[in-house]
C-alpha cells in the first residue's frame, strides 16, 4: 500500500511541482489530509498545533511523502472542534 500511497501523493502533488507541494505544506495540509482521504478512507489527521500529517497503514505521508511522526497527535480524539470546523471550511 506504500507504494500506492505514493503514487497518490505524486498525482496531487502534480509529480513534485513545488508550488503545490509548498501550498500544501504550509496553509494546505488539512486539504491536503481530505484530498488523501476521498481515495484512501482509512485515513486518519494528525496534527502538532503547526502542521497535519496523515496516518495511513501505519505510515505517515504530507505533500513530500512518507514523514516521521513527532508530536502529532490524532485529531479526531485530541482537537475535535478544530477538525470538524476544518472539514467544514475546506472540505
């Protein structure tokens, strides 16, 4: 699933174009978790008070690929409020 993972993110990501991947990065991420989520269902927001990443098959993925999980906590079980007025705004 990784590689499919991947292979998701290059289609959002218009293959590593720069300006996509830094919008998603910095403003977008949220949008970006959604995006990942209308093709992988099982995809959970995770989230540091700075930046979300997406919790998929035990992996962790932003615009630039797999990531490492630091302080990210689920956002679900964690900010609620925040997530839900998030899906409402860019969802």
């Amino acid at each position: 699933m990784h590689h499919k993972v991947l292979s998701e993110i290059a289609r959002l990501t218009n293959y590593g174009s720069e300006s996509i991947v830094f919008a998603y990065r910095y403003g977008l991420c949220f949008k970006f978790y959604l995006d990942l989520k209308r093709r992988f269902h099982c995809a959970k927001a995770y989230y540091d008070s700075d930046h979300v990443i997406v919790q998929l098959f035990g992996r962790y993925y932003d615009a630039t690929g797999e990531v490492a999980r630091v302080r990210h906590i689920d956002m679900t079980l964690h900010y609620p409020e925040l997530y839900e007025r998030w899906v409402r705004r860019f969802g």
